[in-house]
C-alpha cells in the first residue's frame, strides 16, 4: 500500500508539473499572440506613415506648381501695370500746360 501512495503522489506530482507546465505554454502562446498583434499594427501605422508622406509629397507638388503659376500671373500683372504707369506719365506729360523757362541772369 505504501508502494501504491508513493506512485499517486508521483503521479499527481507530474500531474502538477504537467498543468503548470500547460500553464506556461498557454502564456507563451498569449504572448506570441500579441507579439503578432503588435507587429500587425506597427505594419499599419507604417504604412499609413508612407501614406501621409506621399499625400504630402503631392500636395508640396501641387502648392509649388500653383505657386510658380500665381508669380507668372504677377509677373504679367505688373508688366502690364508698368506699362499703362507709363502711358498716363506719358499723357500727363503732354498734356500738361508748360511753364516758360526762365532765363537765368
């Protein structure tokens, strides 16, 4: 009968060191699971990141075509108020009655 105690307690001692064991097992498969997890989303925000960047790239390439579009339209604008500046100078110069000169003694 001693004999038969001995293997039950040995039995429900790797019982125990089965479970705990499992136990562990469980946790490491936890684990992993959510190393997985994790990883799925740094992928995510990665390729969001990309995404935000190229969105941005764009937009830089768009604001600097409109840009070099606004100047030239300023460039013609002010031609053009250059130009009629001149023409009233030029009307307003002939037009305008002339004082004499006077003779200097």
């Amino acid at each position: 009968m001693s004999q038969n105690l001995h293997v039950m307690f040995n039995i429900i001692k790797l019982d125990m060191i089965l479970l705990t064991h499992y136990w562990e097992l469980e946790e490491a498969k936890k684990a992993v699971s959510d190393s997985a997890k994790i990883l799925e989303l740094k992928d995510q925000i990665a390729d969001a990141a990309i995404a935000a960047r190229d969105a941005a790239e764009n937009s830089l390439g768009l604001i600097d075509s409109r840009t070099s579009r606004i100047r030239g339209k300023e460039e013609e604008l002010s031609y053009h108020l250059e130009q009629l500046d001149n023409q009233e100078t030029y009307r307003f110069s002939r037009n305008r009655p002339r004082k004499p000169r006077r003779k200097f003694q």
